[in-house]
C-alpha cells in the first residue's frame, strides 16, 4: 500500500468495526485519514461497506440498528465515536445521502432557505445562493419551479447546493453519480472539482471508481467491509488490480473533459 503524505486529518478512523443487531460485522478494522482541504474517495461495488462506513462518521447507524463495536472516529481531533448524529451536524460533518433527497414541494431557492443554518444573516444567505448558483447554472434557471418537477442531475445539484449552504467543514457525498446519464455525471463531477477547489475538505463515496480517482487526492478501496487497497489516485488508476476490476479501460478522454 501507499503510504500517505502526513498531514493533519481532520477526520480519522482507526481500524474501526461496525454491528448491525449485534451480529452482522458490516466493516472489519476500517482506517482512512481525511487531510483538510482535500477531496479523498471511498470506492467499491454495492454492497462493498461504503454507506456503513458514511452512516458509522455521520452518526446514523444506530437508526438501521447498528453499532461501532471497536475503533474509534475523531473529527477535529475530538472523539466522535459515540456522539449523537445532530451534534456533528453542528461541528460542521454534512452528509449527502444518496437518493437526492430535496423538499419536492419547495423551489430550489426555497430548499436553499430551508437549509441554512439558524442565526444565517440575509445577506449571508444571499451570498452562499450565489455562489451555489455559479456552480450550477442550471439551478439558478429553475430557481422558482417546483424541485419535484427537476430532472435527476438537477436534483443531485440541488442537494449538493442543500450542503453547501450550511457551510460545512467536511463535504460527504455518498454516490452523486448514482442513476445519472454520463453527460450529467461529468457536468456534476466537474463542480465538484471546483468546489474542492475553494477549500471545502470533501470524502466522496462511489461505484464510479473512474470519475472519482480523476478528482481526488487519495484513494481507499473497499471491499466485504475490508480496506484492501489505498493509494494516491494516480498510482490506483495505474495499478493493474483496479483496471481490471473498475476501469477496463483509458482514463484519457474523461479527464480531458473534466479538465476542459
């Protein structure tokens, strides 16, 4: 394995194992670092342990019945194992659950309002909906329809804005590219390079090993709950154990159009 670049994470965790219903080990002694600032991908199949591992940083297991029965997860360097799944919220962990989840009967502008964190000026509020609103053109054309009536990708892009407004210290995204055309997924993809690019620390969870190794820094595969390889993104891109099970083929003309 690659080893990584020390930097101060501002997320770890260490050789951490979760339960579901006391039975079901899920993940086995899973370790990742999270540097501040910089996007790190989570990549396997369905079913390979990523959303366990995303439920076990964002507090949710215990509603699905599970546990972390070993290890321990630190976010700022405070233990976090244990904390209730609102108080991450509030030190600033945002999770994107898969499945765009959006208030369907509100406009994308009023899913915005809906989103801000209490105590949120106006004015701040106006400036966050700008900034989302360059990321996602598309979003700021259909700001005043109702969210039920977007498209998939436009959906996606709003629950990434939904984020994004709460102004959060670690961006989680579990599979963003999930049931999207290939064309929306490159369009979604690239602004999320961008906004890795103003500072927000991002971990990204995806079956799109492709997409993902292309954007971030660093890279874990996952595979029956068991890290079985990380690396820098450019060395799993390369290594001859991920093309064959992920790519099957050139990674050239996707990060050229990433990069156009």
């Amino acid at each position: 394995m690659d080893k990584k670049v020390e930097a101060q994470p501002i997320l770890s965790m260490n050789s951490v194992e979760v339960l579901y219903d006391n039975v079901m080990l899920a993940i086995k002694g899973v370790s990742i670092q999270v540097p501040k600032g910089e996007m790190i991908a989570l990549l396997g199949s369905n079913g390979a342990g990523k959303s366990t591992t995303l439920k076990a940083i964002s507090g949710l297991l215990k509603a699905e019945r599970g546990r972390v029965s070993r290890g321990e997860i630190k976010f700022e360097g405070t233990d976090i194992t244990e904390m209730l799944a609102q108080k991450r919220v509030e030190m600033g962990i945002c999770h994107v659950i898969e499945g765009r989840r959006v208030f369907e009967h509100l406009t994308p502008d009023e899913n915005l309002t809906a989103a801000a964190p209490m105590g949120m000026s106006r004015s701040e509020l106006d400036g966050e909906k700008e900034k989302i609103y360059n990321y996602f053109p598309r979003l700021a054309e259909r700001s005043n329809s109702l969210s039920g009536y977007l498209s998939g990708g436009e959906q996606q892009m709003l629950a990434i804005g939904r984020a994004l407004v709460t102004q959060p210290s670690l961006l989680m995204l579990d599979e963003p590219s999930a049931a999207l055309a290939p064309k929306v997924v490159l369009e979604i993809f690239s602004n999320i390079y961008k906004i890795s690019q103003t500072g927000v620390t991002i971990l990204i969870f995806e079956q799109n090993v492709r997409m993902a190794l292309l954007l971030a820094e660093y890279g874990y595969i996952i595979r029956d709950g068991v890290i079985m390889l990380e690396g820098k993104s450019d060395n799993l891109i390369h290594d001859s154990s991920v093309r064959e099970s992920f790519l099957g083929g050139t990674v050239a003309d996707t990060s050229r159009e990433l990069s156009a």
